[in-house]
C-alpha cells in the first residue's frame, strides 16, 4: 500500500522556499486520498502547502491532535484556503491551558471558539473514543498511561472550576494509518508518552512500521528519553521520523542508535513509507 507523509510545518526549514515555527502539520496521502493531521500555530502550513504544490482544497478532513496553539493556531488559515472540512478533536482539546513559569502565565490554547470553528467547517466531530478519518486511517482516542516514566510534565497546566492543576492531556491522541505492511502511527507532540501511545496502537495492531511526528523529549530527560529509545528498538520500525518538539539532544540520541532508519524533519520533507 502507497502511503506518503508531507511535513508542511515543524520547527526546521527546509530549502528557502519553506517557513518555519513552533509548530506542526503533516499531510498524510494514502492511495491517492489525503487528510491533514495538526495545522501549526500561524498560516505558514498554508504558505508551504503553496510552495510544495499542495492543493488543501482536496484534503478529506483536518485532525487535531491536542489543544495546543502549534498545532491548532493555524486551523482557521487552512479552512480558508482549504474550504470546509470536518475537523476531528477530542472534547477536551477545548480546555483553556497555560504554560506557567514562576510568576508568568502564558495562554498555549486553542485560539478560536468551537462556535467559530463549526462557522467555518463542515463541523466538529468530538470524540473520546477512536475514530475513522478515512478509510484504513483513524484517531485513537485518549490513549491509557501504561509507563512509569511518561508521567505530568512540568510547567503546563489547565484550568478546572476556576483552577491552575497539572495538565493531564486526556485529549492527546495519535493518527494510525494501517497497512498490511504494518501501522503507521503520526503522533503531535506526543504528551501522553511516545511508548504508551504505541502500546496502545499494539494492542490492537500486530506491529508499527513507522513512527512520525513530535515526541516531547525535548527536555532531554534522560529518565524519559533511554526507555523510550529501547523501546522504539523492541518495536523497530523501518522509519522513524520525529520532529517539532523532540530536541536535539533526543533526535542526536536517535540518530545515534537507529542510523538510517532515523530521518530528521524538517518543513519540505516528503517520503514515501
């Protein structure tokens, strides 16, 4: 089965031609069909769609893979160029959040209402549960914590009932596309734990034949990122591409143990899996 990823956003850039930020979006192609997975924080996914000949107005729908502001801030840039599309969020992505640091409080959220949203879509589709993008591609839903090492991150939070509490991220969820080569799993920033999300995938899937997206490892925790790796060494897929969030320490540490099956991001990638 052809599949093809297009990295349209993420926090490198690819020759002049592209723009980079903090943020991501990938264009998955899977025999011909196309869904967009995560928009970036700015238009910049749409002005490298442009440049990489990309037609948005084909994409079958949008999936969200959490309610951070890179990679949902771009969302209303890509229905417009784009027209209407379902976008495909859990219901939680909605929740205000906040990277807090001391004394400073930032907003990291969704910036548009769901009512603003729906205004210009073919609606939202909230669900905690899996859900079929199209057919052979589908969200997991909330994905269960499974580790012990995947656990609250520091500095960010949401607000419960007036509240600042730890962010637990139920609404972080994945993007699987299954072959019979094997599943193809495209994460965002990975918040919920790069191996428990794959373990949730394996429960349901014989085996992972690549891996794409961020990793939240950017931190370089050395408790998160040595576990993570062997763990990604059990799976062993053919092609591992991380991107936005993961650092360079984790992606040098990658590079490292998996040599050519590791494949640095950058905005302008396309690749054939």
């Amino acid at each position: 089965m052809e599949v093809k990823v297009a990295i349209l956003n993420d926090n490198m850039a690819g020759p002049p031609a592209f723009k980079a930020e903090h943020g991501l979006s990938v264009l998955v192609e899977v025999e011909g069909r196309t869904f967009l997975w995560d928009c970036g924080a700015t238009d910049i996914t749409v002005r490298n769609a442009l440049a990489m000949g990309v037609n948005l107005a084909t994409i079958e729908g949008i999936g969200l893979s959490h309610g951070h502001y890179d990679h949902c801030g771009g969302l209303m840039a890509v229905l417009e160029a784009s027209g209407p599309k379902k976008v495909l969020v859990h219901p939680d992505a909605f929740t205000p959040r906040y990277a807090v640091f001391g004394k400073v409080k930032r907003f990291i959220g969704i910036p548009f209402s769901k009512d603003a949203i729906e205004g210009a879509s073919l609606g939202l589709e909230l669900s905690r549960l899996p859900v079929e993008a199209m057919p052979g591609v589908s969200l997991t839903g909330e994905v269960p914590r499974v580790t012990d090492f995947e656990g609250l991150e520091p500095n960010l939070y949401r607000l419960e009932g007036g509240e600042m509490v730890p962010d637990p991220f139920t609404d972080d969820q994945a993007l699987v596309v299954d072959t019979p080569e094997g599943s193809i799993v495209l994460t965002g920033c990975a918040h919920s734990g790069v191996v428990n999300i794959l373990k949730h995938v394996l429960e349901t899937r014989k085996s992972i034949r690549a891996v794409v997206g961020g990793t939240h490892l950017g931190l370089g925790d050395a408790k998160r990122l040595q576990p993570t790796i062997d763990f990604l060494e059990e799976v062993a897929p053919d092609r591992m591409i991380f991107t936005h969030c993961t650092g360079a320490k984790a992606a040098a540490a990658m590079m490292e143990r998996f040599k050519d099956r590791f494949v640095p991001s950058q905005t302008g990638l396309v690749l054939n899996l």
